[in-house]
C-alpha cells in the first residue's frame, strides 16, 4: 500500500494460525441416550445453539438449534432420545488443522459449526462463524477495521456552483 500502512494478508493469516490458537466456542456435551428436551434446555443455558453428543468421550453427533426448530414445527416428542435425530459423524476438525482448513470445511459443506477435535480425538470444542469473524477482526489493522463504507465515502448530491 502506497500510504505506509501494513498490508494485510487474510490467506497468510488463516494459513498460519492452527485451530489451537483460538479460543475455541464451549458448547454443551450430551450423550446420545438424553432427549431433545435436554438438549434445548442445555443449549439455551449457554446460550449457543449447539450440542455436542458424545459417547466414551468420542463425538458421535451434533444437534443444531435449526434441527431442534424443524423438529418442533414436526411436532416430535422431545422426550425422544437425541440419538434418533442428531447428525450422526459429523464433519470435524482437528487443534492441529489450521483455521484456513476450518473455513474451507465450512464453505464446502455449508456448515456454521464445526466440532474441534483434540489430539486425543475428543471433543475439545467448536469452531463457528462468529469465532472465525472475531479472530479476523481482532488482526486486521486499524486503518482497514476504521475505514468508512464506499456508500458512506460517495457523495450522493453535487456539490458547489
């Protein structure tokens, strides 16, 4: 950049930064045999809208508050077990993969979230869209980040004579 001011890199970024380095989104862990009921009431005490289903502390499945409202609008008994309606093996990630390989996992399969795996192969987490937007926030320079909008920096009337 011409003016002097530090030239920022997203792809470089992304590249370098493994998922370890985040602070990754703590969500609730359910086991399979809990009820749908559970999962709303877990969900909504952490406020987030996801549940991590875990049998052995190996991740099984995943419930969304989007699976839980198209479940509700069905009518299905929330006493049912979460087994029946999460998504079985979810797609995940590892603490070693970098957040480029988060966010292509991401665009790829269409997902908000994506569980976080430790080296031990157990749920450690998960990262989501807020996470990765915050974490970019957080680098890009001050003169970028403060930079007004185009629409608000075009003049919508003609000034002078």
């Amino acid at each position: 950049m011409a003016d002097g001011s530090v030239e920022f890199d997203l792809r470089r970024l992304l590249s370098e930064t493994h998922v370890s380095e985040l602070t990754l989104t703590v969500v609730p862990h359910l086991s399979p045999d809990q009820s749908l009921e559970d999962a709303a009431a877990a969900m909504r005490e952490v406020s987030h809208g996801s549940a991590l289903i875990s049998a052995d502390n190996r991740l099984v499945g995943i419930i969304t508050e989007r699976d839980l409202l198209g479940l509700l609008a069905a009518g299905t008994d929330f006493c049912s077990s979460l087994r029946e309606w999460m998504t079985a093996d979810p797609q995940t990630i590892s603490t070693n993969d970098t957040l480029l390989d988060a966010v292509r996992l991401m665009d790829q399969g269409g997902y908000r979230r994506v569980p976080v795996l430790n080296g031990g192969q157990e749920p450690a987490g998960l990262v989501d869209v807020k996470t990765v937007m915050n974490f970019v926030v957080d680098h890009v320079p001050n003169t970028v980040y403060n930079q007004a909008s185009h629409e608000l920096l075009t003049a919508k009337r003609a000034e002078g004579a």
